[in-house]
C-alpha cells in the first residue's frame, strides 16, 4: 500500500467514542449528557522532571479546576490553582497545574477537583513518579505515524505490557492534518484514546512534533493538548518551539523538531531549523544532563535514511552539532516502512526527478537509526511499538509490529 494512500481513505474510518459518552457532546447529539458525560477527557500528566509534573485537564464545562496532590499513597490534601486557556476554534479549554519542589524519583498521589454546572465534582485518585537521574534504568515504549488510527495503537498494546513502559512518547504524526471542524472532534477523540489507553493519568505521556501534526487547520492549536518546556501554544504557529531534551535515568533524551517534510513551507521551517542551532550547540556544552550514560535523539523525521524520506535541510544545519555530541542512536518516523540503519555502513538510493533525470547518492549514518513504521494493521507499512530498556551498561531497543513480531532491534553495550 502506499504510503500516501491512507490520505484519502482515512475519512472512512469510523470514529471513536469518547469517555463517558462524551462525543454525544462533540457532536451535538441527543440525548444531553448526564452530568457524569461532561467530565471531558481524563486528567493526564506533561513535561516531567525530577522537581516537578504538570497535571492537564480538558473540559468543555468545567471551572474553578484544582490539583489536590499528595507525597506517597496518603490521600491528596495540598492543593494547587489550575490556570486555564481557552483552545482557539473550539469550545474546549485546557487547564493545567504545575506541582513543583518536588523530589526525584518519588510517587506522589492527585486528584483534580472542579465544578460543573454549579456542582462540586472530582476526579480518580491518581499517581505518578517524579524523573530521576539517578535512576538505574529506564523502562518507555515508543509509537509513531498513528495518523489518528486508534486500532493501531490498541493492537500495539496487546504486544506490550504495562510494566514494560514508566512513561510514553508519541514521536510525531499522531494525528492526520488535524481539522477544527465540528469543534476539532477527531482531534480530541484521537487525545482521549491517547490518554486513556496509554495509562496517561498515571504515566507521562511526551509529545514530539511530526509534519502531519503542522498541517490542517487545527495544526497550530494542537500544542495546547500539552505541556512542551519551550513553547507557548498562543504564539503565532511560526513562533512556536516544540522542541526539547529530559533526561531520565541513564539516558538523555534530545528532541528537535525537523518541521515539515522535503522542501514544503520552508519560508516558515527554514528558519525554524534555524533556530534550533543554537539551542542544540548550547544544550550540548552546557547541560547538566551531559554526563548520562546514553543520549538518544528522538526525531519524528529521520534525517538519515535509506529510502528519501528523510529531512536533508535539517541535517545540513544540526549536523555539526549532532557529529560532536557522541549520539548513541537515533529513534524516527515518519517512513512508514521500519528501517535499522547501522552505523557507519553505507547505503546507495537512486530516484528519478519529474524530469525523468536519475539521481543517486550515498547515506552513512555516524550512529544507528531505528525509524518505526505505521499506520497500518498489516503489511508493509504496519505499526510498530519501540520498546526501550536501558541502564547504565546496555541500551536495548526492541521494534515489534502490531501481530507482537519483533521486526527488528538496536542492542547497543558500553
């Protein structure tokens, strides 16, 4: 199938219904939710560090939304504000709550309480581990290209187990060109199944920019769906930095954000790049987190690869940078084929232009990379899980596909 096909049947696929009835609400539909129907999406947990998480609540009706947080299992007593923001385009409103002076690698309990229609409501009780360095190992799971297919992702999860993963990443192109209309109703269908089928309430849930992700019309209001260290989601789309690093246990995690895909809207993503420079040459001269173990650049679009997908203005800009910082290996999308590069080996492509005119070159990656495929059930584009374990001494990346066939891994030992 080719990659460019589930484009135009994707509007065929059947939609999700929400929590608790909710697209009953997105869609206008009778009868009118019970109250216990307009709670929204459950709460879900963004930008984790050691000394603090952000807590996300969306809601169509809630107000006066607090975070009620304790240390351990004892029930939840200090409270913290939640601020809200209005999603442009929509009726819908993120609220968030930063818990800070927090210990590392510590479980802490919440809840979120709020009001809905004049009545006091609450949440489940919940918890998370707080980000530790000093942790001796790391324990995620990896999916990319999704494109909006829930059942992907749910055959995915079969595959896995909940103690194969202390945190999740969505490594771009989650959703298809999201879309405003109908109050953006895939857009916060696809967010609620991400949230409550990766466990999202007690496990952090990391968001990296693919280039579907920056088209539709919704595109530039999709970053208020998180928590990003760097961006402020009511800034201009061009402005918006989606970038970033953490680093957990022995493995430093490096973010950037290649943009869009070949030479499409480069007046916007040329600068972009750009901008991104420097941010990369300073993280890697200064970062506490230089010392880890391993340092995993985690891209949705690779910028080496053996097929043309790739992102050559990017590598042009951020190899110098990248060629220094002794990477260990990098995770991408974006292909829809899975590939493992190995490091320093060579590969030939050729293509043919419009013009008919043959071109060849040669790829050699300085450092492994391992591109996930998607978004299919079956066959040549199917999805895939990463499953990432690491400590000090070996860092071992499992690719399996949605039937729990391991396609493919990287096994790397200091």
């Amino acid at each position: 199938m080719d990659r460019r096909y589930f484009i135009n049947t994707l509007g065929a696929v059947g939609s999700l219904a929400l929590v608790d009835g909710l697209a009953q609400k997105l869609y206008g539909a009778e009868p009118e939710p019970s109250n216990a129907e307009k709670s929204g999406i459950l709460p879900y947990l963004q930008n984790p560090a050691p000394d603090g998480m952000t807590i996300c609540f969306l809601s169509l009706n809630a107000s006066d939304v607090k975070v009620l947080w304790s240390k351990g299992t004892a029930s939840p007593s200090t409270s913290v504000n939640a601020t809200s923001l209005k999603i442009p385009k929509t009726t819908w409103t993120i609220w968030k709550a930063r818990i800070k002076n927090l210990s590392p690698g510590t479980k802490y309990s919440y809840k979120v309480s709020y009001k809905e229609g004049g009545v006091d409501k609450t949440s489940a009780i919940y918890t998370f581990t707080t980000f530790n360095p000093k942790s001796p190992e790391v324990n995620a799971v990896v999916f990319n290209d999704v494109h909006d297919r829930i059942p992907v992702l749910e055959a995915l999860l079969k595959q896995i187990k909940p103690s194969d993963y202390d945190f999740s990443i969505l490594l771009g192109d989650m959703w298809n060109d999201p879309n405003p209309s109908k109050n953006a109703t895939r857009v916060f269908e696809t967010m609620e199944a991400y949230v409550r089928l990766l466990d999202a309430s007690n496990k952090p849930m990391l968001y990296m920019r693919g280039n579907h992700d920056t088209r539709g019309g919704f595109a530039g209001e999709l970053s208020y769906l998180f928590d990003l260290p760097n961006n402020d989601p009511t800034a201009k789309f061009a402005d918006q930095d989606a970038y970033y690093d953490f680093r957990t246990g022995p493995v430093w995690f490096i973010a950037p954000d290649a943009g869009e895909d070949g030479d499409k809207r480069q007046e916007m993503f040329q600068r972009y790049r750009e901008r991104q420079v420097g941010w990369l040459q300073k993280i890697f001269a200064e970062s506490p987190d230089r010392n880890a173990p391993w340092r995993v650049v985690a891209i949705h679009i690779p910028l080496y690869n053996s097929s043309w997908w790739d992102q050559p203005d990017a590598l042009k800009r951020w190899e110098p940078s990248l060629n220094k910082a002794n990477i260990d290996v990098m995770i991408a999308g974006h292909d829809h084929a899975w590939r493992n590069l190995e490091k320093g080996k060579t590969y030939t492509r050729k293509r043919k232009t419009k013009e008919g005119e043959q071109i060849e070159d040669k790829v050699t990656p300085p450092y492994p990379v391992l591109i996930g495929g998607g978004p299919n059930l079956k066959g040549g584009e199917v999805g895939t899980v990463m499953v990432i374990k690491a400590d000090a001494k070996r860092l071992k990346i499992d690719l399996v596909n949605t039937e729990g066939k391991t396609l493919s891994k990287v096994d790397l030992k200091k």
